[in-house]
C-alpha cells in the first residue's frame, strides 16, 4: 500500500509529465456536493485527511491544505506536517496560497468540473498577477494515479412516495417552469443531488449518509425534464414513478446535450454548477442566465406532509436516543465503554426502530480530549476509553423515510468540574437564548446568531463554527439557503429564515485538550402570534425530543426564564418520549427530567 507521501510524489511526477507546476485538490465532486461518494474522496485519498471541508494545494515542491476551525486538531492528526503546509480559512485559501507562491510562468491545473465558474475566474486573476497561468485540465491527475480508486456507486434510483414528499413531482416541475417563464428561459441545468432527489420525488444510495443518486438533469419550459443518470440504475418501477415526461438519458450524454442550447436561454447556479457546466453551455452558443437553483428555497420551506413526517422521525429517534443515554448512565461508569462501542451501540438502538434507513452523518463519539474536536470522526486507532469524571459528547442522527434527524448530547461521567458546569450552562444559555426567539419575517440567521454566543462572550469564551444549518426531508443533514452563522465563524446566513424550514440550533465550548460541549436540537420555524404585533412575526418549535444532562447545569447561572424553559422542555420529552420506553427507562427519564 502506498504512504501519503508516495502518493504526493507520484502527482508530482504526473504534473510534471502533463506540463504543470502546481494542482488544486478540492474536497467535492461535479455537483459540488458537501459529502460524496467513494470515488470523489481524491483529498482524502492524497492526504489522510478524513473531515467533510477542506481542499489541498501544490506547486512545485511545496503542499499545503486547507481546513476552517472545525478541523484545527483533527487536520494535524491526521495529514503528516512534514509534508503537507496546514492553513487556517478563511484567513488564507487554496488560490490565495498558490499566489502567494507562483512565479512568472508556472502553471497551476485544475479540475472544471470540481470548481466552479467564479472559483476559476477569481484564482485566475490572482495568478495573472503572479505572472502565472490557471488552465482547466481533461483527466484530473490524481485518478490517473490512484491505483484501485473506487468505482460510482451503482445501486439504483428509488421512489420517494407521495405520501412522505408531500407533493407530486409533476407539481414540482410544474412550478419550476412557471419560474423559467417569468425569466424568459428555455430550460434550467440542476446539477444538486439533492435538488434533483427532491424534484423528481426519487432518492438513492450512491452517497454515504445521504439518499441520493449519481444524476444530472435539465427542466425545459415544458416541465419536461432529461435526467442523466447510469441506465442500470433506473428500474422499472422508477421509470413508471418518474413518468413520460421524465427522459432518462446516460450520464456521459450531459455534456454533449449542453451543447445543444444554441440561440437559446439557459438558467444555471453559478454557485452549484460547476465551471465545466457554464463551459459546455458557452461553447454550444446558449444565452446563459445565472440565478439560484429553483429548487433550492421550495425544498427547504417544508410542506405540511413533511412537517408531520419530521415530527414522526423526531419522537422515534428521540426515543431510539433516550435508549441509549438510559443505557449509558448504567454503562458508563463501570469504565469498559470506548467511542466506538457507545457509537455502535446508539446505532443499534436507531435499528431497533426497524426503519432506520441510514445515518444521517457518520456519528461524532467524543470522549474527553475528543470531545474538543467538533467535527472529530472516530475510529479503531483514535478510539478513547470513556473514564470516570470526563465528558462524552455524541452527535449523531438518522436517515427516515420520514425525516432527517440531527441531535448533540453532552454527558458528564462521574463529576464535573465547577469550569466544566459554568462552560456548559452557558451553551445551554445560548441555546435556550435562539430557542426561545421570536423575530419578524425576513430576520436572517446572521442577525440570531449572538444571542447563541451571547454568553459565552461575557466570559471571553467562543466557538469556531455555525450555530444552526439547514436539515433536509429524507435529504441532505445539512441543507441550504438559510443558517444560523456569524459571517466570521462560518459563512452564508444571508437567506431570510421562512415558516417551514428545519434548522439545527447548536452552540458549543470545545477546551483543546480537555473537554467540549455542544447542546443541538432540529427546530423548525413557524408563524408566532404576538398580541399588539406590528409585523408578521416567526419563531422556533423544538423538533428534537431528549433529555439534557441535569447534572452538568450550574443552577445559579440560570434566570427564572431559563429554568422555566428547561423543566417544560423536559415535561414535554417525558410526555412525548416516555410512553414509548421500558418501565426501566421511563423510570430512568422521569428522574433526568425532574424540574431542576
């Protein structure tokens, strides 16, 4: 098996035989996906780094990767220093770096179908200044010498019912055409998994954690639509459910029929569609109008159906995860549990519930030090011990038919330290604080997120990613355009947040070395009756049914609002969660649960 470091050599070599002093290795594929299947793990592959953001740089000598601070200690653990240069975005990025160290006639490759347009043009220019040149390559180097890299996924398109959408996808594409007429166009290029999983009512299996499909598609005016996908992956039964008007076309036909807009109006995201799709669109001679993907804000403003489908999928997992912490309190302190047993074992719990379709992201299983890595990913050579008088944070979730789940529990095993409880309670401020908001339409993420980090600045503390993303139906765990996010501390929040969508509410405290904390719940945004109100007004309704660990909360800390909040979220778990539990742990969650 090659070293990380004879991978680096060999695309040295392969640069160096294709005229190339410099190469770009994001961590993507050609939908621009956040999480991707086997074979777009180029990153991962080259430089061991496992996390879900990133992206590698080299020219000439020199490698550099790049990670924001979710992945501070996680990057330097698993991506060797001696070979490879650890940068901190957004302080600095891929392009900026190769500029910083281009000289007058070097020539940095990338990939044009894992970048998009405006990443191209802007690195580009950054270059020209350096006296350096940017050019698209037609292999990417690093398959040419991946030695036994993993083939797309071939399992097949499955039917997403009706009765879990919500809607019809005739529907659907229906109103996406109306959307192009309003724009004078012809057709609109969607090249989002999930945008095409959520349009055409199908999901698949071809990403880890994320039901979806290998597919491209274009809708024309018509609501017709041709989606290109692997022929073998499509059986009859979704042939049937997509309909006539649905043209099922191979996978490597899309680029040809982009050419093939000549004198006609194209819509596509500039942010989705990656720079080879606005290549192909150029040279066929299409009018290109860049706009969102159409898709984007209906699939995240919930419809009834799938409202009632998450509040569903909420109480099973909520139980399936009550289970375990009962399970866990038992367990724990006998001192033989490690990160991976605990995970393996809330897995076996979501099973239980007989339709857990998947994860809905790989479990993060933190133990003491570990718990201080907030995007940590366990595995048999990190795997800590769970000892006595430390943290364990699990922040885990599950893919339903009926809904996508995403939860963070801490738990203090033995007793924790005064800091420990003062750090903890106050995250729960935090999120008691966002969770109890109430704000008028078009208030936007960026303008909530304080009131997360409200208290823990009063200490001089922080933390170093988003306070809430987006959560799919049966989709992507992390799902755009809205989120909870300080411009410094995680980019985007700028969509206004709308009755219907699911966000996560989830403030941290991570101690390098020592401990972390993360309190989340899924909530979902919903109209808000105020007496006297001037203007429509929305709030959250707590989606997420589990009990917090009384005994890291510092009492004191709290105001009688807080308290108030607490022990009614704990009546409502108790009310919703426990008729579905053993006599042993009802018990169990009826003394978790006990007013504070």
């Amino acid at each position: 098996m090659s070293t990380i470091k004879d991978r680096l050599a060999a695309l040295s070599q392969a640069l160096e035989a294709d005229r190339l002093t410099g190469f770009v290795i994001p961590l993507t594929d050609e939908h621009m996906s956040e999480y991707v299947g086997g074979y777009a793990q180029r990153l991962a592959w080259l430089t061991g780094f496992e996390g879900s953001a990133g992206s590698a740089a080299v020219i000439g000598g020199r490698a550099a990767i790049f990670t924001d601070g979710r992945y501070t200690l996680q990057v330097r653990e698993q991506v060797p220093g001696d070979l490879f240069e650890y940068q901190d975005v957004p302080k600095t990025s891929a392009a900026q770096w190769l500029a910083d160290h281009a000289g007058p006639g070097d020539i940095i490759g990338y990939d044009p179908w894992l970048h998009t347009r405006g990443w191209a043009e802007a690195t580009a220019r950054l270059l020209k200044a350096r006296g350096a040149e940017l050019v698209a390559v037609s292999q990417n180097p690093i398959d040419s010498i991946w030695a036994g890299r993993p083939a797309p996924s071939a399992a097949r398109l499955e039917v997403h019912l009706d009765e879990h959408a919500g809607r019809t996808s005739t529907q659907k594409r229906a109103d996406v055409a109306a959307w192009l007429a309003g724009r004078g166009a012809d057709a609109v290029v969607i090249t989002a998994l999930d945008s095409i999983a959520w349009l055409l009512n199908i999901r698949g299996r071809d990403v880890s954690r994320t039901p979806v499909a290998l597919a491209f598609a274009i809708l024309h005016a018509d609501a017709s639509v041709d989606l290109f996908t692997a022929p073998e992956k499509l059986s009859d039964e979704v042939r049937a459910h997509m309909g006539a008007d649905v043209r099922p076309q191979p996978r490597e036909a899309f680029e040809t029929a982009l050419g093939g807009f000549a004198g006609r109006t194209v819509v596509a995201d500039p942010n989705s569609a990656v720079a080879a799709v606005f290549a192909a669109l150029t040279a066929g001679g299409a009018t290109i109008v860049e706009a969102r993907d159409p898709v984007v804000l209906p699939k995240a403003l919930k419809n009834g159906t799938e409202i009632a489908g998450t509040i569903a999928a909420h109480k099973r997992d909520g139980a399936a995860l009550t289970r375990f912490l009962h399970w866990f309190d038992g367990e724990a302190p006998k001192g033989e549990l490690t990160e991976m047993s605990a995970a393996a074992k809330l897995k076996q719990f979501r099973d239980q519930t007989n339709v857990l379709e998947d994860l809905s992201f790989d479990t993060i299983s933190g133990a003491g030090p570990n718990a201080a890595i907030p995007h940590y990913r366990v595995s048999d050579e990190s795997s800590r011990a769970i000892v006595m008088d430390s943290i364990y944070l699990v922040d885990s979730g599950g893919q339903y038919r009926d809904g996508t789940t995403d939860v963070t529990r801490t738990m203090v095993v033995g007793t924790p330290t005064a800091e420990m409880k003062d750090r903890f309670t106050r995250v729960l401020k935090g999120h008691i604080a966002l969770g109890r908001a109430v704000f008028p339409v078009g208030t936007r993420g960026i303008q909530l997120d304080v009131l997360a980090r409200q208290f823990l600045w009063e200490a001089g503390l922080d933390y170093s990613h988003g306070t809430g993303h987006g959560v799919g139906s049966y989709l992507a765990v992390h799902e755009g355009p809205a989120r909870i996010a300080s411009s410094a501390a995680y980019t985007g929040g700028d969509e206004p947040l709308a009755a219907g969508m699911i966000l996560s509410n989830e403030p941290g405290y991570y101690k390098s070395g020592e401990y972390g904390f993360r309190v989340e719940n899924l909530v979902l945004v919903e109209p808000r009756t105020v007496p006297g109100a001037e203007k429509e007004m929305l709030g959250f309704r707590e989606l997420t049914l589990a009990p917090i660990d009384r005994n890291l909360i510092d009492t004191g800390l709290l105001t009688p609002v807080e308290r108030a909040w607490i022990d009614a979220y704990h009546a409502r778990v108790l009310a919703e969660i426990g008729p579905q539990l053993d006599d042993a742990a009802r018990a169990w969650l009826a003394e978790a649960t006990a007013p504070i």
